[in-house]
C-alpha cells in the first residue's frame, strides 16, 4: 500500500468500511487513531471464509509545511496468537474453577456447559454425553448438558446405544487410522497431528472415538448442525470434533463424550489443537475425581444409614429402660417404714407399675436372644381362637373408647381346634393392639378373626401409617419408623420384630399393609395380618376350655390406660394449696417461687407428669400437657414463665418445641428445660443451640430438677422485664424517629441501608414500595459522583464524622452528617445519618448570586459605556476646542487689519486670504464636531435602551432618495440600484431615525478606515427587491423584474444597503466583531449586518493592528540600511480605544517583540479621553512609557 490514496477502497480492500470513517477524519481534521487487538477480516481461508485476525494499528497523520495534511502513516503488529491465547486460557481456568467445586457428575456437565457457553467462538456448540459401560463393547449414552444446541434437535438425541465391536476390529488393522489433515488445515496443521477425521456427514463418529480413544475431527457437519442457533459468525460452523473424555494412553472406556463445534473462521492449526487436548486432559481428571467423590458419598450415605437405625434404636431403648427408672428412685426413696400412709402406697404403685414395664422389656429383650439362639420352643395347646381373640380384645376396650377411637371386633364363627401357644400369642396380638393404640388418634381399630386355609388374625387402624420405602425393613430389629421416631412416640423397634419371629414359629407368617396420608392425600392407616396354619377338621367331645389369659397383656393395658391419661376434660392444674407425698421438697427459704408463677409440665408418660407434679405444687402453679402442640397451644394461650419438657413425644417432639416457642413473639423469650432419656451429646448441643436454657438426663435428682427450674425461671422473669423495658424503648424511639423533621438512616458495615425514616423518603422521593437501597437512583445526576464516592469513604474509610450536600432528582438540596459507629464505639458497627432539607436556603443563595452576577455585569457595563462615550465625546470636543482657537486668532487678526485699512479700503493678501480658508475649514469642523456629538448622544441613549429591552421601531413612509441626499454632507458616492432606477420614486415603510443610525455608523467607520488611504472614495448604494437574500448573505439577488411598490403596499419590499470604502480592509477576527454591537437594531427592523473584507496596506495607524504593522517595517528598514533616510521613529503617541486592536493589546505585542530581539525598544506614549486613573495605571502595567496625557 506504501505511495497509494488512503482513500482508495481498493488499496484497503475488505477492511475498508471499518476504517473508511477513520481515514476520512484522519486526512480532513489531522486527527491520529490507535486500535489494540482489533478484529479485521481481510484473508480467507481454504473454504473460502475470511480467517480471524487481530492487529494493533494506528493512523498518524503526515502535514506539509502549512500543517495540512498530505496522507497517513499507518503502522501495525498482528496479535491474533496472544489474542486467542488469551482468550483460551481465561476459557480453562473458568472450567478449572467451575469444576473444582463439583461434586456430581450432573454438577460436572453443567459446570462445562457454562463455561464454555462463554467463549462462543472457539466452542459454537457444544453437547457432552455420559458413557455407561453395559457389556462388552456395548454403551449407553446419556446427554447431560449442552450449549447452542435446539431442544430435541435430530443431531441431539437424548440416548444413544453404541456397539463398537466391529469399530474396534477395524480400526485394530495397521494403517487403518486416518490421521490425514482436512482441506480446512491443510498447509498449517503440524505434521504430527493428534486427530483423526471422518468424513462421514450423516452422523456423528462417537463409535470411532470411543473404540480408538482419540479425537475425531468431523470435516463437513453441515447437514447435522442445521437448525442450530448462529452465536458468533454469520455462519454456522462447518467442522466439529468428538472428544473421548480419557487419557490418551488409557485402555480404559472413556467415562464421557464430548461433541463440540470448531470456530468458523479459525484453522485447526497447533494452537488450537493443543487447547482442545489440555482442555481433555483436564476434563478427564476432573470427572475422576467427581466420580471417586459420588463413590465415597455413597458408601458414606449407606454408613450413616446403619448409623441412624443403631442410634435410633439405642435412643428408644434408652428412652423406655430409663423412664422406669426414674420413676422408681424417687418414690421408693420416700418409703422409710414400713407402715404406709396413703401417699406412700400411691408412691409403691407407681413404682410397681414401672418395674412391670422394665421386666416385659428385659423379657422380650430375653426372647429375643433365645429366638437367636433357636432355644425358643412354644407349647402349643388347642383353643378355641375366637373365645382368645375376644377376650383379649375385650383388655383393650376401656383403653381404646377412652381415646374416642371407634373399636370393632368380628370374629367368624368356627368349630375346629387351632394349636398355638397361648402366652406367645398373646404377646403377639397385645404387640399389634398396642400399637394400634398407641398411633392411632381417630378414626376406628378392628380386630378381626377369618378363616381360609389359615386362620387369619387382622388388627385394622387409621392411623399415622408407614411409608411404603420402610415396609420391608419395619420388621427388622431395633427397626423404628420414621413417621414413629418423628412423633416422638415410645417404642424400642423390637416388638413387631418378635411378633414376626413368634409367628413364624406357628408356621405363620405376618404380613403388613399401610398407607400415609402424604402418600395417598386420603385414607391412611394399617392392616397387620397374623397367618396361623389350620389343623384337619375334627371335633372333640367335651369342647374348648376357655383358655386363661396372662398378666403380660393385662400390665400392657394398665399402662396404656395410664399414659392415655383422664380426658374427663378438666384442667390439670395444681397449684401449691395441692396435697403432696413428697415431705422433703417443701416451699424453702433459699426458693424466690411466688404464687403466680407458672410452670407448663410436657410430658407423654402420664405418671412421670404426675411424679414431677407433686415436685413443684407447693411452689408455684403447674399446668400439664401431653403433647408438643398441646403444649404450644397452652403456652400461647397464657405464656408460663418457665417450660419443662420431655424431648421425645407424639406428634411434636421437644426439640420441635423448642423452635416453636422461640419463632412466635410471645414466647420466644419464655425458657425451656429439656428432659430426655438419651445420653448422645448430639443431642444436648442441638438443643442449647436451638435455645434450650438447661438439658437434664434421666433418671434426675429431685431436688436438682427443682433447683435448675428455680433458677431458669427467676432469671427468666428478669429477662423479660428487661425485654419488655427494651421494647417499651424500641417502641418510644420508632415513634420519636417516624415524626422527627428531619430525615434518619441506619446502614449496616458495608454500605446498606436498613433503615430509613418517613422524613427521608419524604425528602428523597423514595415510596415505602421502593428498595431502600437504592436510593442511589433518586440522585441527581450533577452530585450523583460525588455523593457516591463520599459515600464509599464514609463506609470503608477512616473518617468518624462526614458533611455532606448533594441533590435528590425531585429539585431537593439536602445536608447531611454521618456518623460511623464503629469509630465511635467499638461494640457498634455501621453508619447513622440526619439529613436536613436546605432547599430554601440554597434557593436564597443562589438568588444573592444571580442578583451579584447581575448588579457585577450592570457595573461593568456602565464603566463601558462611561469609556465608550468619554472617549467619542472627548476627541470631537478637543477638535471643537482647537477650531475655535484657531478661528478667534484669526478673526482678532482680522479686526485689526479691517481698522488699519481705514477709508482707503484693503486688498486683501495671500496670507489673509489663506487665514480666512483656515477659519472656513475651522468652522466646518467644528459643525461636524457638534453632528458627531449628536450622533453619540443619539447612539448611547439607543445603546441603554437595547440594554434595557426598550428601543423601540416606529415606521413612517421615507423617501428614499431625499433620506439620501441628507448624506451627501459628508461627500459620498450615491448609487441607486436598477430596481430603484426603474421603479422611480420608493415609499418604504420602516423606521426612519433608526436605519439612519445604522447608515451612520456604518459610514463613520468607512470613513475612519479610509482616512488613510491614497484612495478615499466611499460609495453608498440603495436598492429594493421584492425577493430577500440568499441564506447567509446580505447582496442583493439579480432581480430584472419591474415592481411598482406604490401600487402594490402588501407586497414585502427587501431594502439592500451597501457602503464600499477603499480602506486598508479587516481580517475575519475583525470583521467579528465590528458591528456587535448595533447589529441588534439591524435584527429589530427585521434584517442583518455583513461584511466583505480583503485585508490590504495601510499607511496611517489609525488602528493598533496597523500601528504594529508600521512599526515592525520602520525596524527592518532600519537595521537592513536600504534607505539612507530611514529613521526609527522617536515615539510612538497611541491611542487606548481603537478598533480591531486596542492600545493595550498592541503595546503588550510590541514589548513581547523587544524581548525577543524583533524590535528596538521604543518609546510609547498612550492617549486616552478616559482620564480614569484606574485605566492609566492599567496601561502603565501594560507597557506604556507615560499616560498622563489624556484628551481634550
């Protein structure tokens, strides 16, 4: 390109229209560019598509010795391998940490679809396909993820089933590998190429990759990508490649595959290649890890879970052996004799109840052993079953109605004998009924007796059910389910088990039915069937004895009966008038109990809440409650000041309790002890962490248990009154802020706000609906900056107190002053800010301003008028003053000569003669002195009212030429236009007085220009139209039509004045600013002022740019010695007030000249008709040598 137009397209070729602008604005303005990495597509590939290319450039504009610019100079560095590079290697370290976080392989897939899906030019799409090894050879393909692939498109099937049997034995075969470079590559892939291609463009070789664990590179898939979305280029990509996801020396299945785009307009040259095998590399020991993660996850999941049963187990046994014992210590500590009062045989009954439940859980603990052991052998006896199932189900009645539960028993009626063994059954069946019972909450229990080929024994009930994933395992020991362990209900997970077991040794089995309600959204409950085996039909003669019943199922429905408890509806309530066994713990001086403290009891075993009731009746008030939602019920109702607990109950546990009570404002600061027959540590953390104030372990100390629940409660009761004082404050101080004038803030440590009041909003627009946060929108845009930065410093700086003002956009103005609490106090963190809205204030000041700004400007413009006038009126005035002098001299002279001449008469002499000229030119003067002083008076007193918006435009009819003529006092040139020539007299309307200002003072400055030059000639020219100007200019168009403007008053008259000098002419800076001031009245009279100049040579320094000019050739014509009477001149009289260069700005270039050595110092003297001292001392600063002398 070096010698050729830059503005010719074809020497730029296909990067034309980007740069064309650029070179434009280069050549035309002189204005360089630079672009870093810049994308320019300018050379096409083997398929005929333009290949990606970066380059740094820039256009430096190369000028000639007038500094216009001649052409450009355009230096440039391709960058395309750093670029892409980059580009890549922020690609890999995104999917290193993506992937380094994932912990599934469904994490895995998604984690490389989002990576990838940000670098769209190196992967257009991209579909990654899990791989499980079915049998040899065999795969199925599962797709995980993708990128810029359509939903459900044809090339993206969700499943694949791949045998690569037959791939493997032909790609097994010596030179069968086709490692030979693409079209698209060739000439710039390296020789030793990692890749195979395949050429096949109906499918994708996923066969040819798993089978030869390399990369297959899809030369044409054109036809499979059709459909997919355009992300990059205009095209889609016509190249792909699969990606076995292995180590390229591993025998081993690849674990997945990846199918991923090549960028369009890029080669699969080294680079790129290389990329592609660090990438698999990557991937490859990111999806080992993820999957020898899921491994140990759920070898993990599998411990925990044999973990939770053991524990759950433990936790129930522990629950049921411990409560027992608690309940025997106390009592049986109060027996001192063995004469007992009525107390304390309640006492020896409540312990004998829970010695019985102790002995049947150590026996079925026995039972069990010995069914291991297969020691266990029943006696098996004929009975009547019906009269057994009867009377056993009969035990259960007063049980069941009490729960108003509805209780059905059918037995169907038979004759034959049945072998069993009736204790063991009758554990079984006392198993089933109690558990019936005891999930049971409403609905209906049956028990039900048929006959088939066995004897079938059905407990039906409506209660919570088990969960279909638990039915197999419910029967193994130590087994519990969820829906039991949630409910917190009593169990050890055995009883179903040895029910099983007994069964089983009747030749039986036991099957289970049930349903959830989650499950089923309806009925739920369960059916448990005991299958007994039949003998053969036969009768005997003296019948069935009617078999006894045991005392196992007997104590079973005694303590059913007992944690069932009295639903007589009556409150249980005690209080410290209530009769107690327990002598002991009476009210003690050392306790703070008053009579109206409340303590809320919770507890399924009915006996344990009575045991722990005769505990604190005589201290304070106990309300019982069997049940977690009971409880919390109670408590809302009327808050106690302390809860005791049990952790494990039915339908809500404590722990679930707990976090009730601390959500719901009411109770949320009552404390709560917690009892559990557990030992697990776990346990007693979660709890305190929850909240719990105190944890005790079963079997507890009375007088513990009651000094614990002392001191809970007393420092309950302080906590609240100090609670209920914070709120009281919280309450005062909401109020106090809401209905302050002022706006208040609260922001948290890092900036945000969390609290703001109805002030601030107010101040700043923001409606409650608005996030408080961002505020920062409602800012005005001229302090938005400047308020953000303060507010990062006040935030994350160092300052303790800020003041800040800024606008809102609502027009507010407000001051702030914020306060960070951390600096103030250490215990504190965050900011607080009081706003005040100073809009009113700022509105004042800005008012003073405006007024100072106008009242500065009025004074100045009063010191320019003062400067303006004195200086026209005084140099006229000192004319007149001279005139007259020279007049009256001459007029004195005059009188003597007329006495002296006496009768004779007097020939007048040349002298005399001369003189009486000199008089006539005199008083001319001083005529033309007093219009001049007229036309100032006239021009000032227009120039105020222009100020003031008060001149004012009054049009009359005008001769043209008669307003002419009245100009040729000062000798013009008069020329009227062809139109005025044709048209014969001209009545225009217009205002007269003010177009003749106009005419004035452009004809004052024609003749001050011209006073100096060889040629003094000015010509004034009028003429009429009936068409205006063309755009921007003042001349008149060439118009041959005839308009009789008298007869025809509506038709627009445009009135074109010209005055032409032959002065030394004006530069474009001058020209500016000549008629500034009275182009205004041009405007008010509906036209415009312009002006034509060539700049030329003056020969008189009438103005300061011209004085300059004659002095810099006074200089050189001095130092070069070309004339012998060249003199530099001895002084220099100025002028201050001059046009187009004033007297202050010449002698400033003049000293400037001395300094540099152009000019000879020279002495220079300034004039003035302002005898301001304050001008004359600005012009001494300026440079002047003197300027005392002012005019006249």
């Amino acid at each position: 390109m070096f010698g050729r137009s830059a503005k010719s397209p074809e020497a730029w070729g296909p990067v034309w229209d980007g740069v064309a602008s650029l070179i434009d604005r280069c050549l035309s303005v002189g204005e360089p560019c630079f672009r870093e990495d810049d994308l320019l597509l300018y050379r096409r590939g083997p398929r005929g598509h333009y290949i990606e290319k970066y380059h740094t450039w820039s256009f430096v504009p190369l000028f000639d010795s007038d500094r216009k610019p001649l052409g450009l100079y355009n230096p440039t560095r391709e960058t395309t391998p750093s670029v892409l590079a980059r580009r890549r290697q922020e690609t890999m370290r995104d999917l290193s940490e993506q992937l380094l976080t994932a912990r599934n392989t469904h994490e895995y897939y998604d984690g490389i679809a989002e990576v990838v899906d940000r670098n769209a030019t190196d992967v257009p799409f991209l579909m990654c396909y899990n791989v499980d090894d079915v049998s040899e050879g065999k795969f199925d393909l599962t797709l995980q993820s993708t990128t810029g692939v359509p939903l459900d498109h044809s090339s993206a099937p969700s499943q694949l089933h791949i045998n690569i049997s037959s791939e493997r034995s032909r790609f097994a075969l010596p030179g069968h590998l086709d490692h030979r470079s693409s079209p698209a590559t060739s000439g710039l892939s390296s020789g030793g190429s990692r890749v195979i291609y395949s050429y096949d463009k109906t499918s994708w070789p996923i066969a040819k990759a798993l089978a030869t664990r390399q990369c297959v590179v899809i030369d044409d898939c054109t036809d499979l990508v059709k459909g997919f979305p355009l992300r990059q280029w205009d095209s889609l990509p016509e190249s792909a490649i699969v990606i076995p996801i292995c180590s390229e020396t591993s025998i081993d299945t690849p674990r997945a595959v990846l199918i991923m785009g090549l960028n369009l307009l890029s080669l699969l040259d080294s680079p790129y290649e290389e990329w592609i095998h660090v990438m698999r590399a990557h991937l490859t020991s990111s999806i080992v890890s993820v999957r020898a993660y899921e491994a140990e996850h759920t070898r993990q999941t599998e411990k925990d879970r044999m973990e939770r049963a053991k524990t759950a187990w433990f936790q129930g046994a522990a629950h049921d052996l411990r409560s027992p014992l608690t309940l025997v210590a106390g009592p049986l500590d109060d027996v001192l004799r063995t004469t007992l009062s009525k107390s304390q045989r309640q006492a020896l009954s409540l312990a004998q109840r829970n010695l019985s439940r102790v002995q049947r859980l150590v026996t079925a603990l026995l039972d069990f052993s010995r069914i291991e052991a297969g020691k266990l052998t029943g006696r098996f006896v004929p009975i009547d079953l019906g009269l057994f199932v009867s009377d056993l189900a009969a035990l259960f009645r007063p049980a069941v109605e009490r729960r108003r539960i509805r209780y059905d028993v059918e037995i169907e009626e038979h004759d034959g004998m049945v072998f069993v063994d009736p204790t063991l059954l009758e554990t079984v069946i006392t198993n089933l009924l109690s558990n019936a019972l005891k999930y049971t909450e409403a609905g209906r229990i049956v028990v039900k007796l048929s006959y088939n080929t066995h004897a079938e024994i059905a407990i039906i009930d409506s209660g919570f059910g088990i969960p279909s994933e638990e039915l197999a395992s419910v029967t193994d020991r130590f087994h519990r389910a969820t829906s039991a362990l949630s409910r917190g209900t009593e169990g050890t997970g055995i009883g179903l088990a040895l029910a099983k077991e007994i069964i089983r040794l009747h030749g039986g089995d036991l099957l289970i039915q049930s349903q959830t309600a989650e499950e089923t959204g309806g009925p739920h409950g369960s059916i448990f069937t005991a299958q007994i085996p039949l003998l053969e039909r036969q009768t005997l003669e003296d019948g069935f004895a009617r078999t006894a019943l045991g005392s196992y199922s007997k104590e079973v429905v005694e303590e059913a009966m007992h944690w069932i408890g009295n639903d007589s509806g009556s409150e249980p309530v005690s209080s410290a008038t209530s009769d107690s066994s327990i002598e002991g713990y009476q009210r003690a001086d050392s306790f703070l109990f008053e009579r109206d403290d409340v303590l809320l009891l919770v507890d399924d075993n009915n006996d344990l809440r009575h045991y722990v009731k005769q505990i604190f009746a005589p201290h304070c008030k106990v309300i019982e409650a069997s049940n977690g939602l009971e409880a919390l019920a109670k408590a809302r109702a009327n808050t106690p000041h302390l809860i005791l607990s049990d952790l494990m109950m039915p339908k809500m546990n404590g722990q679930e309790l707990l976090e009730a009570i601390r959500r719901d404002s009411r109770t949320c600061v009552v404390p709560m002890v917690l009892l559990s027959a557990a030992t697990n540590d776990e346990l007693r953390v979660q709890a305190l962490l929850a909240g719990a104030e105190d944890f005790m372990i079963k079997p507890f100390k009375p007088k513990e248990l009651l000094a614990r629940v002392h001191l809970h409660m007393q420092m309950g009761k302080k906590r609240a009154h100090l609670e209920s004082l914070y709120a009281q404050r919280q309450r005062e101080m909401a109020v106090l802020s809401e209905y302050c004038p002022s706006g208040i803030l609260r922001a948290d440590a890092t900036g945000s706000l969390t609290y703001a009041n109805a002030a601030w909003r107010e101040s700043a627009g923001v409606s409650t609906r608005d996030d408080l946060n961002a505020w920062r929108d409602f800012v005005d845009t001229e302090t938005y900056h400047r308020l953000i930065d303060q507010w990062d410093e006040i935030v994350n700086g160092d300052q303790r107190e800020t003041q800040l003002v800024w606008k809102w956009l609502n027009g507010r103005t407000v001051s702030g002053t914020f306060i960070r609490l951390d600096l103030v106090d250490r215990g504190m963190s965050g900011v607080i800010g009081c706003i005040s809205d100073i809009t009113h204030q700022e509105e004042k000041l800005l008012e003073a301003e405006r007024r100072r700004i106008e009242a500065e400007e009025s004074k100045h413009q009063q010191e320019l008028l003062v400067d303006l006038t004195s200086h026209e009126i005084r140099t006229p005035v000192s004319a007149i003053l001279q005139c007259s002098s020279l007049a009256k001299e001459n007029l004195v002279e005059l009188g003597k000569q007329f006495r002296l001449a006496g009768p004779n008469g007097l020939k007048p002499t040349a002298k005399l003669l001369e003189e009486l000229e000199e008089d006539i030119e005199a008083l001319e003067s001083i005529y033309q002195c007093g219009l001049v002083q007229e036309r100032i008076a006239n021009d000032v007193l227009s120039l105020a009212r222009i100020q003031l918006d008060m001149l004012s435009i009054h049009a009359v009819e005008m001769d043209l030429k008669m307003e002419a003529r009245k100009m040729k006092k000062i000798e013009l040139v008069l020329d009227f236009g062809p139109n005025v020539q044709r048209t014969g007299q001209v009545t225009l309307m217009t205002d007269h007085v003010r177009l003749g200002q106009v005419v004035t003072n452009l004809l004052s400055n024609a003749i001050r220009f011209t006073a100096s030059s060889l040629t003094r000639r000015i010509k004034v020219r009028y003429d009429v139209s009936s068409r205006p100007p063309a755009d921007d200019t003042c001349e008149a168009p060439n118009d041959d039509e005839t308009v009789n403007f008298s007869t025809n008053p509506e038709i627009p008259v445009w009135l074109y004045i010209s005055v032409t000098d032959t002065g030394p002419g004006l530069g474009p800076d001058e020209q500016a600013a000549l008629f500034r001031r009275f182009s205004r009245i041009s405007e008010l009279l509906g036209g415009r002022i312009e002006m034509r100049s060539q700049l030329g040579v003056g020969s008189v320094a009438d103005n300061g740019l011209i004085a300059l000019d004659k002095i810099n050739k006074r200089h050189r014509i001095g130092q070069g010695s070309t004339l012998d009477n060249a003199r530099k001149y001895d002084a220099v009289l100025m002028d201050l007030e001059m046009p187009v260069m004033d007297g202050l700005t010449a002698i400033r270039q003049i000293r400037r000249l001395e300094l540099e050595g152009a000019l000879d110092e020279q002495l220079v003297i300034a004039l003035t008709g302002n005898a301001r001292q304050g001008q004359i001392d600005q012009a001494i600063a300026a440079g002047m040598d003197d300027g005392e002398s002012a005019r006249p």
